[in-house]
C-alpha cells in the first residue's frame, strides 16, 4: 500500500525546506521539493546602485554569506569589463577558502553526522577500545582514552538530564543505525571537537574580512584592505601570520580528523553507495582565481553530462560564453506568474502563491537548467571535475579515499560509487581537504606579492549606459551566479541563480525532476513513522534554502509568520 510522507522541515538549522515522498514496498516512488518561502532580493536591488549589491545579497542568507558577497562583485565587475589587482584576488580568495571549510567541517559533523551516528549508542563504548581504534586511523591527539572517557561522561549527564539539547530529535535506535558503539563514542567526541576548528576557520574570515557572517571589507573593484606592514589599523604581517596559524591547525583538523571519520563511516555503510544518485548532469566553476582577470584557477570547473567523465567540457574564466549563453531559469511549477523558461538577464521576479498541487505549482524555488537540463552541483560536481581534467590535488585524495575506504570495506571503489549519497559526503570531505592546501598556497602566494612591494587593492569601476554582467563562485553547496543588468549606474534587473536552487528545484515543463526530487527515487524507508534514509539522502546535498527563498515585499514589511511544531 502506497503511504504519503511529509517531512518539513527537513533541515536541522537552515529551514524552509519541505520534502514529499511516495512509498510503496518499503521503497520510494515518487517524491516533491518544495522551498516554503520567497526570495525577494531581486525586487529589493531594483533601482539601486550596483556597487551597494553584495551588501544586500550577502544577507540572503545567514550561513551563504560571504559567497553572496564575492559573487556579486564578481557580476558587477564583469559587467563594467574591469579586472581587479592580484591582492585582492589573494584576499578573497583566502577568505573563500576559509569559509569554505568552516561550512564543510559544520555540514559534516553538525548538519549531518547524526544521521549516520547514534550518540545514545555512543554510551555503552569502552573509551579505552575507541582510542585503540582511533590510533589505527589517526594520529589525533584528541582520541585518547581519558578525552574520549569525558565524552561519554559529558553524554551520559545529557541523557540522564532528559534534557538532549544539541542531541534532540535525532532517529537514535533506528534498524538503519548500525555502527559500533566506540565509533559513535569517536564521532561524538569529533562533533564537539569540530565546535572549535570551524571557529578558527571563521576566525580567519574575520581577520581578512573585518566581521563576519557578513564580512565589510569587499568593494566592486578588488577589496578595502589597505596594506601596510608598518600600520596597526591596516593589514600588516601581524594579522597575515595569525591567520596562517589558524589555517595551519584547521588543516591538521580537516586531515587527521575529518577525512578519517568519513573514510571510516563510509565504509562501514557500503550500501549507501547504491542509494541517491539522481540526476547524473554535473556543473562546477573554476574558481580561486591566479590573475587580476580570472582566466586562470586552482578549482576547476566544467560539465558532465549522464555520469560520464570522458563528456568533461571545461568552464575556463570570468567571461566564459559556455556558462553564459546556456544558464536558464523555468517557472512552470513554481509560484510565479506565468510559465516560462528565460535566461537570467530576461527574468522577472512576480510571485503568484497558490494552493499546493502535485502536479501543478508546489515551491518558490524556481527550475534551472543548463543547455536545457537539469544538473546536479556541488563537491561532488567539482570532484568529479577535478578527476576528469587530472587535477592534482583532486587526482591525489580523490584516489587516496576511493583506495582507503575500499581497503576498510575489503573491495575495490572506483569514482562510480560517487553518484550516491555517501559520495557527496566523501566528494565534500575530498574538496575540505584539497580547500585546507590551497588556503594556505594563496596565503603565501598574498604575502610574497605584499613583499615584492606591491600594495595595490582597490581600483575605480567605470558605468555608463546599459552594462550587462555575470559573476559565478564555487559555493561550499555548489555553483553560484549573480546576473545584473543595469543602466547608467543603476540597476534594471538582478538574479541569483544560487547552489540550492538548482539542485531544490522542482520539476521542469517537460515534468523532469531536480536533483533532490530525482535522487529520492529507490531509496529505503524502514520505518515510515521515522524517514532517516529520506533525510540521510537531502542533508546529502548539504541544503540552504534561504539562498533559494527568502520573505520581504518591496517596503521590507512582514509577509508571513511561519510556526514549526
């Protein structure tokens, strides 16, 4: 018999987000996406001027923030056709990755882990067998048997409290749970540590960004970090050395820490590598610019079409006509007037609510397509990038996590086990690696530049008439463009096609569904009564959907009032 499940929200912070399935059989047979509220930004930035909308953008979302910002820089000065001066490539592209790992390390430890680690299991662990196992994965000072007997000290106060906390609404006991006790004592001792180097990466975002989460220090034509190395109040060698010592203790986090408990967990829930895949298309940007003009990278970016590396297109630069002429955005099932399928720069922003219909309008995320499909984005899509253009970095732990996890499984993975749930979670930790190296190579690649001499920052954007432009990011989620068009230094017309939306959307007209919709299809449900297989599969994607929706009209007043219970 056929049984509907809802489950909204379905996220642990970032809200909004409600997911209908069909199950039959024990398995799922169909299944909706919805975003349960707009995004009014583009509405807001009309008529303002373009060089204040990364200040705006950027509040989007309260977790999305810095990507917003860099991103529509990035749209404004390809539209007025500027480049902007090595240092401020450097800086940005320090913070990028900064943020970047803060958002892996939270996803993983405290987004998702305890949808595959039971904590209330954790409390029959021996601590003194969780550090022997621990010592033959990692070298971690963290793991020994007196920091790991605190732990389950701390856990047993919590539960015996009856109060769980951070710990509440977790499927604990769940027949889809099935690791050892001293590898959940381990994880939970890991999810708390984790607390800390997410805090130090953000700690460098804050340095070189001036606050955060919604750093002040960007500006369309580079950054307002005015270098001195003989000023306090100015970024001097001082505050450069302390944020390469935070990048230093994040990264031995990131190697030591989490790729080990991703290797490890993998492997020990191999069947999750059947389940998830979805949609095969895959788009990632180049990003992590080495030049003043973005033609040149340390991620790289591309397309893959139906899983197959050997269809590997590349994205090549800031100006690049691939992604610009083929990025579209359809409407046909969500709530807004009319039913059309436009690239960014023809859209238009007019929503129309409806009742939820299943097969009508059911979400404010709107369906984005490239070359008319739909695409998957994410780690996943930049791993898969990576290995198909023979990236380095990608090559070497991309292989090293394919080989280690198989060694604990005892069989043989190749990168096709990567279209699956787990995949995306070892696709993230690959690239929260790879994102550790690079933070600190444009670290050094910074101060040797402010060395040579060179102490330039900021250069003066040009407008007049009508300017078009695109800026494009790797988001921690996947691929983010901003698209504006403004005239006379004024803006006419602004979208975010943002990571969330193209992997949340809802289906197309031709009734093809989106990556979340589409990676649901064939997977378990145990216990209709508590979805986990559906939550491990969407926390997968690691979803934001303030970036895909967001709630304000035109005078910033309150629309709705939305109560979860």
């Amino acid at each position: 018999m056929s049984r509907r499940i809802t489950v909204d929200p379905i996220t642990r912070i970032e809200g909004h987000l409600r997911v209908d399935v069909e199950v039959d059989g024990g398995k799922v047979q169909n299944s909706w996406s919805s975003g349960q509220m707009w995004r009014g930004i583009e509405v807001i930035l009309q008529g303002r001027d373009p060089r204040d909308a990364w200040l705006f953008t950027q509040r989007i979302c309260g977790v999305c923030t810095t990507v917003h910002a860099i991103t529509s820089v990035r749209a404004v000065e390809n539209a007025v056709g500027m480049t902007v001066p090595i240092n401020a490539q450097y800086i940005r592209n320090v913070i990028l990755a900064a943020h970047g790992l803060h958002d892996h390390i939270v996803h993983f430890y405290h987004l998702s882990a305890l949808d595959w680690v039971d904590v209330v299991s954790a409390l029959k662990a021996d601590p003194a067998a969780a550090s022997k196992l621990a010592e033959s994965i990692s070298e971690w000072p963290g793991n020994s048997t007196k920091a790991l007997a605190a732990v389950k000290e701390k856990l047993q106060g919590v539960v015996d409290s009856g109060q769980l906390g951070i710990f509440t609404n977790g499927y604990w006991g769940h027949p889809a749970m099935h690791l050892a006790p001293e590898v959940n004592l381990l994880a939970a001792s890991h999810y708390l540590q984790a607390l800390e180097y997410q805090r130090k990466a953000n700690q460098v975002v804050t340095i070189l960004g001036s606050k955060t989460p919604n750093i002040q220090n960007l500006a369309v034509g580079g950054v307002a970090n005015a270098i001195n190395m003989d000023n306090e109040a100015t970024l001097n060698m001082k505050k450069l050395y302390q944020a390469k010592v935070l990048l230093t203790e994040v990264q031995d986090f990131v190697k030591n820490v989490y790729l080990p408990d991703v290797i490890a967990i993998g492997s020990m829930y191999p069947e999750w590598l059947g389940y998830g895949a979805g949609v095969t298309n895959y788009m990632a940007v180049p990003d992590l610019p080495l030049d003043e003009a973005g033609t040149e990278f340390d991620l790289p970016g591309g397309t893959i079409m139906n899983a197959d590396l050997g269809s590997y297109k590349p994205i090549s630069s800031f100006n690049d006509e691939y992604f610009r002429d083929n990025v579209e955005e359809g409407i046909s099932h969500s709530w807004y007037d009319g039913d059309w399928q436009r690239h960014p720069w023809e859209e238009e922003t007019v929503p129309k609510y409806s009742e939820w219909d299943d097969n009508g309008d059911y979400s404010w995320v709107k369906s984005p397509r490239f070359q008319d499909q739909p695409m998957q984005v994410g780690p996943l899509a930049q791993v898969l990038m990576g290995l198909a253009s023979g990236n380095e970095l990608f090559s070497q732990y991309g292989t090293y996590v394919l080989e280690q996890a198989g060694n604990m499984a005892g069989v043989k993975l190749t990168p096709k086990v990567l279209h699956s749930t787990l995949g995306r979670h070892a696709s993230r930790c690959i690239r929260c690696v790879v994102l550790s190296d690079l933070a600190l190579k444009h670290w050094g690649l910074l101060a040797n530049n402010i060395a040579s001499g060179d102490v330039e920052s900021w250069r003066k954007p040009e407008f007049k008439g009508v300017q078009k432009g695109f800026g494009f990011h790797e988001a921690p989620r996947g691929t983010l463009s901003h698209w504006v068009v403004a005239r006379d230094g004024v803006i006419e017309n602004y979208q975010c096609v943002v990571p969330s939306t193209w992997n949340a959307g809802p289906r197309d007209s031709k009734g093809r569904m989106g990556p979340y919709e589409a990676s649901l299809m064939g997977n378990p449900v145990a216990d209709p009564e508590r979805p986990l297989e559906v939550v491990r599969t969407i926390h997968s994607f690691d979803p934001c959907l303030a970036c895909a929706i967001h709630t304000h009209d035109a005078e910033g007043k309150e629309l709705v009032k939305v109560r979860a219970l």
